[in-house]
C-alpha cells in the first residue's frame, strides 16, 4: 500500500488538510482589535470566539481530510480511488469559493482595513510552488 506513489500524495493530502484545520488562515485588522480568521470562527487575538462563525469551512476541510484518507485505502480498486479524489477535488472548489464569500462578508462585519495571510496560507502557497 505505501509502495505506491499516489498513496504518499494522499497522505500529503491529509497533513495539509488537518494542518490548515488547526491553523490560523489569516487576520483581520481592525481600528478598536485584531482578529484571527481560523477554521470554524473568527477569534479576537485574547483567545474570545466572535459571533461570526463560518462552521462549515471546517466542517469541508474536515471531510475533504477523511475521503483523502478513506481513498488510501482503496489501493486495489483504483477507479473508486480516483472517484473519492474527484468528489475531494470538487469538495475543495466549493471551499475556496464559500472561503472567498465569507472573507467579504467576515470583512464588511467587521469593518477591517486590512486581512493578512497567516501561517496555514502560507504553508499552502509553500506547497504548492514546489
């Protein structure tokens, strides 16, 4: 099972997944605060969870980690691999595109001046230059 390459890029799949669930995405800057933009909420830079919580890009990451994993697997039968690879590839198109919606929406509740990227962008932007 390990022997196979697609096996070590699904498994890379999932440490960037579950690692970008953990980490701050970026944050906000506000006149009165600063706010870290993570998986399930926005956060005051103390630790204090804001109202404004977008759950279901966690919950995406979250599923999009379990069928990578869940496609591992599936080594002998590689058409149903490639069809949890299809469904994780569709899944995380609806992510960046509900992830781009609440970042304007997160942005005009706040009322931020500027958003910077955090340590999970840029492992992402890491990866992906290589």
């Amino acid at each position: 099972m390990i022997q196979r390459i697609q096996t070590l890029y699904l498994l890379m799949v999932v440490a960037s997944l579950v690692t970008a669930i953990f980490m701050p995405w970026g944050s906000f800057f506000t006149s009165e605060a600063v706010y870290s933009y993570e998986a399930f909420a926005v956060k005051t830079a103390v630790g204090q969870a804001e109202s404004i919580g977008f759950w279901a890009l966690g919950v995406i990451l979250a599923v999009c980690a379990l069928s990578a994993f869940v496609a591992i697997f599936f080594f002998k039968k590689r058409l149903t691999q490639v069809r949890f690879c299809i469904f994780n590839l569709i899944a995380l198109i609806g992510f960046y595109i509900v992830f781009l919606i609440a970042l304007f929406v997160t942005k005009a509740q706040l009322d931020a001046i500027l958003f910077d990227q955090g340590p999970a962008c840029h492992f992402a932007w890491c990866i992906r230059a290589r």
